[in-house]
C-alpha cells in the first residue's frame, strides 16, 4: 500500500524576499501521514532556500519527497527519502 500526499505552498526566498510556490509530493509505504502535520510543518517555514526546506520537511514528515519550484526562470527539483 502506498498513500500519497501532494500540496502547493509559498514561501519567502531569502535572497530577494520574493515569495516562491513549491509543490511537494510525498509518498509513503503504508505510513499514514496527518495532513493536519503536513500543513503546520509548512506552515512554519518562514524564510529558507529550496535545498533547506526539502530537508526540513523530509525530518519532520519522512516518507520519499519530490518538492518542485521555479526560481528566477530555473526549475529546481529535489528528492528525499525513500519507501
């Protein structure tokens, strides 16, 4: 069984201080994640650079993590975790 969690959030670059819309997508081997943790681990990340936030999301939820954004015109993409 795989369940898989995918949701789209902003957060402030702290280079320009421009907000950034990241998409992540986390799936996990039988693992039942709470949305109510997905949204405040998000919800707490203030100011940080995409690398910073793909490991501070992978800590706090686990599971394999794809988090997606585009930042001034390149499209990053990291992963973490597996199942």
């Amino acid at each position: 069984m795989i369940n898989r969690y995918n949701r789209s959030f902003a957060c402030k670059c702290p280079t320009t201080g421009q907000p950034i819309i990241y998409h992540i997508a986390i799936a996990t081997s039988g693992k039942m994640i709470y949305v109510e943790h997905i949204n405040t681990a998000i919800a707490l990340l203030e100011s940080a650079y995409h690398e910073q936030i793909a490991d501070i999301l992978h800590a706090k939820l686990g599971g394999q993590q794809t988090l997606t954004a585009t930042h001034d015109g390149v499209m990053i993409t990291t992963q973490r975790g597996e199942l």
